[in-house]
C-alpha cells in the first residue's frame, strides 16, 4: 500500500490546548501489543513499565500524538485520553458502570450542559465523571453514598480529572429521600434499586428522566413491577453488547474477547400524580344532573303514549 502521507510537508504547528503541560493526563500506548498506561505527567518523574522508562520530561512539551522510545527500545504514542479510557482506568473499590453502557445511559437521561441530574450511589466515580464532564457548563450532579469509603475514592477520582465545581457529594441514605427536588434526571446504581423508586418520583421533575442498572432478571423484574405502581411512563428495558475487532489490515476479526453482560438498564419517565380517588368521585358543580333536572327533561306521558310503549316490543302489533 502506497504511503498516504505527503513526503517533505511538516505538521502545522498545534496550539497549546493541543501541547501536553505537566499535570496533563496522558495515555502512553504501546506500538506492540497495545498495553496502555495512563499517568499524570509531573516534571522529573517517569512512566515505569515491564518494557522499559519513559521520563515524563520526553512528553511535557511536546504535540499529543508524539512517539517516545523507553530506555528498553519499546516504543510509545503519547495520547489525550479519551472519556472511555478515563473511565476503564479510573482507580476504584468497587465495580464500575462499564463506558458501552455509559453512552447510552447519557443519551436516555438527556444529560447536556446544564442539566442538574441525581446519582445515588458514588461507587467509585467512573459515572460521575461522565455526568459531571457532560453537565458542564452549568449544569450540576448530585451523587450520594452511604459509604464514606467508596466516596473519599470518589472525591479523589474528581479532583484529580478537575471536575468538582460540578458534583456536590452526599454522604446520605436515600431511603430517606433525596435533598433536591425537581432535577432533570436521576440514576440509581445501587443494589435493591425498586426499594427507592418513590423517593426517585419525589425528586424528579415533572416528565424527567430515571435510570437505573442491575445485573439480574430477578431485579428487572422487582423493578419494572415496582414502576407499574407509581406515575412513571414510557419504561424500557435494554442490555447492551459490544463485540470488538482486531484493527491489522491484513487479519481483522472479532476479537477473543467479548463484552456481553455487564446489566440490565432500565429507563421511564415521571408522571405527574394522578388525582386523589375523593377528587375522582366528586363531579364538578356544574356537572351534577339532579332528579328535578332529569324530571324536566322527561315529563310523564299520558296514557296513550304508555299503551304505544308497551306494543312496542311486537307482541301485540299483529292483532
């Protein structure tokens, strides 16, 4: 294959926002086997890997998309990382909302700058990273935790991305209720999700967004049954598979290695509450028929108008 690229016409020289500065996040992507190391570039320090160092003085300064050489000879492209590849490398205590269901829990919750959206459960911080990098600017997410644990890794897996003017942290046990009212969306990623539907309702604003993810049938179905008895519509279940490919030109194929189950998302829409049943069996004033009413519009017939009635049904029309 012919190279694509022109001979003897150099790069334009990028702007800063595309220089990697110390204090950057940068991805180090092997050029063999596509092992990859996020790291924060520090001034003095270095990438330590089974293939070799790379000090970060070799990076800082240079365009993103360089080529860096180890100490070993293993050579390595220094990218930006990517919202999927923050979230697979987020330092973490427990189990994270992998970024094939991410995508599409954004999309069904709406979630753009400004929208003020509700996350119970803090987990590590993987979804909260992408609410809070997709809120902004403007809007705000609220994550609660009842473990001050899982949530201190939280705080720091936020701070160190530089989002925390964008998430306020509560250490609170939703079944409580939450402290907003009236946000655009509302997530639960927490482990018996149907027990909080109501608290959800009251948080929500009229026609928002509720989400939630679990990994069995059993808990899809305590959840959809537990929707059907609170004003929420429009209730979809969904799971999501990825199946990637090996990328060399010469072999592509699936890969090894699948992505299958990973949960359950569920999705609705808050109603608003329907009337009482007091409201429901008292008509409005104006509707009220009285019996006087109902005499006006049918005065008694005379006798003949009876006797007419009662042959009306055939039996005595043939005499």
């Amino acid at each position: 294959m012919p190279d694509l690229v022109p001979e003897n016409v150099p790069d334009p020289a990028p702007s800063a926002r595309h220089i990697a500065a110390a204090g950057d996040l940068a991805l180090f992507v092997a050029q063999r086997g596509r092992q990859r190391f996020p790291t924060q570039l520090v001034a003095g320090e270095a990438l330590h890997t089974h293939k070799g160092i790379v000090p970060h003085d070799d990076v800082i300064g240079r365009p993103w998309g360089s080529e860096v050489t180890s100490h070993m000879g293993e050579r390595y492209v220094v990218l930006r990382p990517s919202m999927e590849e923050l979230l697979v490398t987020t330092p973490r205590k427990t189990q994270i909302v992998f970024p094939k269901d991410v995508g599409y829990i954004l999309l069904k919750l709406s979630i753009t700058p400004g929208t003020r959206v509700i996350e119970a459960g803090s987990g590590s911080g993987a979804l909260t990273t992408a609410l809070a990098t997709y809120v902004s600017p403007g809007g705000q997410v609220y994550s609660y935790e009842m473990k001050d644990r899982h949530q201190q890794v939280a705080r720091k897996n936020i701070e160190r991305l530089g989002l925390s003017a964008a998430v306020t942290f509560h250490l609170h046990d939703v079944k409580d209720g939450f402290h907003e009212r009236e946000v655009d969306a509302l997530f639960l990623d927490m482990r018996e999700p149907e027990d909080f539907l109501p608290q959800a309702w009251e948080a929500l604003a009229p026609g928002g967004f509720l989400g939630t993810l679990v990994p069995t049938i059993n808990q899809v179905i305590a959840i959809a049954a537990g929707l059907s008895r609170l004003p929420f519509a429009d209730i979809e279940i969904a799971e999501i598979l990825l199946r990637q490919f090996r990328p060399g030109p010469a072999r592509i194929r699936p890969d090894d290695r699948l992505t299958a189950h990973t949960g359950y998302l569920l999705f609705a829409r808050r109603q608003m509450a329907p009337p009482s049943p007091a409201a429901e069996a008292e008509p409005a004033a104006d509707a009220v028929t009285g019996a006087d009413d109902l005499a006006s519009e049918n005065p008694p017939q005379d006798e003949e108008d009876l006797s007419l009635a009662a042959s009306s049904d055939g039996t005595d029309s043939l005499d």
